[in-house]
C-alpha cells in the first residue's frame, strides 16, 4: 500500500501521548499525501476509534489484554456488577 509507514506511524502517533511525534507524522503525511489526503487519514483513525468505543458500549467482551488492564478501575468503579458482564 502506498504510503504504508506513514499512515501507520500517523496512527500510532493519534493514539499515543507525544504531541511532537504526532506532528513530525502529521507533516511527513500530508508532505506525502496532500492536506485532503491527511483530512482522510484522521477521519479513518477517528472512525475506527468510534466503532471501538462502540463495540465496546454494547458489551461486546473485552479482549484478555484491555480485560487485564482495565481490572482496577472496573474494580474501582464497580463496573463488574452490571448484567452485561455476567455473560462474559
């Protein structure tokens, strides 16, 4: 796929926490792609960020790792008691 590393260092970098490292991918994208194709890029990250916290909203069961990594704060927040992780 064209453009293959920098649509994936650009995802990466939406989803860390290192506001350099998103902007150095921002601009090595839309140097690559153009602004319009950038503009597609997010709108893709941002669509499959909203189709996981709607998976997740409708109870579809966590995978083992966010199952592990969420434990204290469901813990925390009683989030265990609710019928819809009942059925696993």
């Amino acid at each position: 796929m064209p453009h293959d590393r920098l649509l994936i260092a650009f995802a990466d970098a939406v989803l860390g926490d290192d506001d350099q490292v998103l902007a150095d991918a921002r601009a090595a994208l839309a140097a690559a792609i153009g602004l319009a194709g950038l503009a597609d890029a997010a709108g893709v990250v941002g669509l499959f960020n909203a189709i996981d916290r709607i998976a997740d909203a409708t109870g579809i069961p966590l995978e083992a790792d966010k199952l592990a990594a969420s434990a204290d704060f469901r813990a925390a927040l009683a989030l265990d008691r609710f019928a819809v992780t009942a059925r696993g």
